[in-house]
C-alpha cells in the first residue's frame, strides 16, 4: 500500500507538472481550476466508502459475510443512476457554471464532474475492499488509476486538445479503476471471512448517520483543501498560473495523505468496533507520510525559486516568495486529512463541527485577500495550522475519554 500511495502521489503530480508545459499560463491554471473542483466532488464520493466500510466490518465481524456483496451490489446501481443525473444536469448548465469558475471552455468542466461522477461509483467498489483488508487488491487498483491517468491525461494534452483532453485523461483514469475494482470485488467475494467477537449490528439509521457525517467532513476537507485555489482563481484570474505551481506541488501532500488513509480508514473502523483502538497505523501513517513532507519542505524553504524553476519552468515560478508558506500549510492539512479519516472509521461524527468553523474563516480571510498571491498563501498556513492543532488536542482527549476495552 505504501509502494502504491506513493506512486500514485507521483503520478497525479507528475501529470500536472507535464501538463504545465504543454498548456498556456491561463490554461494551466483553467486545469488546476478542474483539478480542484474533481476533487470537492470526490471527497463526498469518499463518504461512500466510509459507510461501505463500516456496514461491511460490522456484518463481517458477526460471520455475515454472505449479506455483503449483494447489498455492495444494489447501492452499486443506485448510485450510478444518481450520478449519471447529475452529469446531465450539469451539462444543461455548464456555460454558466463555467463562467462562475472564470474557466476558458464549458466542454472540460462537464468532463471533469464525469470522471468526479465515476470517482463516486469507484468509491462503493473501493469501501468492500478496504473493509476486506483486501490490501494487495486495493494498492493494484490504485497503480491502474495513477498509470492510466499519467497516460492519458499527457496523451491527450501533448496531442493538440488542451484543457478538455487534459480533463478527459482524468475520466479515462477514473473509468478504468471502476473497471479494475469491479474485478476486484468479484475475486474477494469467494474469499472466506472469518468472525470475529460479537457486536452491535449497524441499522438504516446508523448508515445514513456514517454517510452524511463522511460526506459533510470530506466535502469540508475537500473546501479546505482548495478554497484558496477557487478564492484567487475568481478574484484575480491573472494570477492562477503561478499560484497554481506552488499550490500543484504543496498539495501533492494532501494526495499522498488520501492515499495513505485508504489503509488507516478500514483500521480503524474494524478496531473500534471490537473495543479497541488504531493508534499504532495512525503513528505508521503519520510516519510514512513525513518523508514527503520533509522532503518538500526542504526544497521549497532552501531552494524554491530553483525547484519551480525546473519542474514547471521559469515563467510558472513567479509565485516562489510564497511556495514555502503554503507547504507548511498543507503539511497541517495532511495531518489533519489522516486524523479526520481515524474520526470517520472510528465513527466519531464531531469532527464535522470543527472542520465548518475552519472552511468557513478560510474562504472569508481569502476573499478579504483580494487574489494577492502572498497574502492568500498567509491565510491558509494560518487556518491550516488552526485547524491541525485543535483537531489533534480534541482527538487526544477522545482517545482518552474511551479506554481499549479489546
């Protein structure tokens, strides 16, 4: 998993920054524009898994494994039904949502929210797997999602059709891991589950409650993740070029803290429920993840200017004075996506609270920014520092206020 997380890190920043050289300023910044917006849809596509994950431990747990795969099953179609509606519908108005986002071309955006639309398909599919600890299968999954996207995202970019095929490479990707997992699932689905201690099976109720509180926090996360994207693209159009450069790099780290948590989510949610806790995967996440974390932040503190100059080129690094900055910001971000995803699979729905109070300053100190590159980088080291310190003290204390009782 380890292996995988981080090629599929590379690969997802490796195509921006391939990508970077073959669009304009402008359409590169349009690109991160997408990017972002693929992602607030996919984080509520993420809230899937939560619930998958926690509905399929539960029922394993009690030895009632053969319940799973059909019901995986009927939510499988019923959520394709909702999100091809969705697709259509935003096609009916993608002139205008296109120009809300200040983006060149409507075509790309009706794109992305598809491969976002397939990333919630793929997230039924992904939940059984990761609640199987079907690890090897998941971490397979991940390498067609990250190698297909590398292909075709660069493909279609270098081949003449700019910011739409750049998009389109995104919903290739996501197609062919909906392909690949479905595989998957049929070749975990013969594999015997051995129970475990009894417990409290979850009800309709409890579903929904894991689903909405899932899809709330990663929605949160994922506004949190990018506000300042969206905020500076609105506000000053100019300058998401050289914005976009730092802030592709910087979040690299937020791909490799989704990734990581593919494994602490199912570990989580499985100890829990049998009275324990998972502190000893959230220490070897924290750990695996501050390799590229230290190694990024020495780059962007020492040498920044000379690292955009190579990875993006020197008309992309106009924003360096900030580059710094903003990795130390989604350094906290990343800490705070892992202990979110141990909230969420311990079913602990407070952290919802925490992260609306953090969006919502967030998008109000970078509005108040003006679409300055330095000052929005400010704002989000100091909301992203905010939020990880308070998130880690209220998950210390409710680490403690609940002994292992397993």
């Amino acid at each position: 998993m380890a292996v995988a997380s981080a090629i599929a890190t590379l690969a997802n920043v490796g195509v921006t920054l391939v990508v970077a050289r073959s669009l304009t300023t402008r359409g590169y910044g349009a690109f991160v524009e997408l990017i972002a917006v693929f992602l607030v849809l996919s984080m509520p596509g993420s809230a899937i898994q939560v619930g998958v994950i926690r509905r399929v431990a539960a029922w394993e747990s009690a030895g009632l494994d053969e319940l799973v795969v059909p019901w995986v099953n009927r939510w499988y179609v019923r959520l394709l039904v909702v999100v091809t509606a969705g697709v259509i519908a935003t096609a009916a108005v993608q002139a205008w949502a296109a120009k809300q986002l200040s983006l060149p071309g409507s075509a790309s955006l009706v794109v992305m929210v598809a491969a976002g639309a397939a990333w919630g398909v793929l997230s039924v599919d992904r939940g059984l797997i990761q609640a199987r600890r079907s690890y090897p299968l998941l971490a397979g999954n991940l390498l067609v999602e990250g190698i297909t996207k590398t292909i075709a995202v660069i493909g279609l970019a270098a081949a003449g059709f700019g910011v739409a095929g750049a998009a389109g490479g995104v919903l290739v990707a996501e197609v062919a891991a909906v392909l690949h997992a479905r595989y998957a699932v049929y070749r975990t689905a013969s594999q015997p589950i051995a129970p475990g201690p009894p417990v409290d099976l979850p009800t309709r109720r409890h579903l929904a409650g894991d689903v909405a509180s899932a899809l709330s926090a990663l929605a949160l996360l994922a506004v949190l993740q990018n506000f300042d994207v969206v905020v500076l693209g609105r506000e000053a159009p100019q300058n998401t070029g050289t914005y976009a450069a730092i802030s592709v790099a910087a979040k690299s780290l937020a791909f490799a803290a989704v990734a990581l948590s593919l494994y602490l989510l199912p570990e989580a949610a499985i100890r829990h429920r049998r009275g324990g806790h998972a502190l000893r995967p959230l220490v070897t996440t924290l750990t695996l993840l501050s390799v590229p974390a230290g190694g990024l932040l020495l780059l962007a503190l020492a040498v920044p200017r000379q690292t955009l100059d190579v990875v993006f080129g020197p008309r992309l690094a106009g924003a360096a004075g900030s580059f710094g900055t903003l990795v130390i910001a989604m350094v906290c971000f990343a800490v705070t996506v892992v202990l979110t995803n141990y909230l969420l699979g311990a079913g602990w729905r407070w952290v919802v609270g925490t992260l609306v109070i953090a969006a919502g300053i967030g998008s109000w100190l970078a509005a108040r920014a003006g679409g300055a590159i330095a000052a929005t980088a400010r704002v989000d080291l100091e909301v992203q520092v905010g939020l990880a310190v308070v998130l880690a003290v209220l998950f210390a204390a409710a680490v403690l206020r609940r002994p292992e009782t397993a």
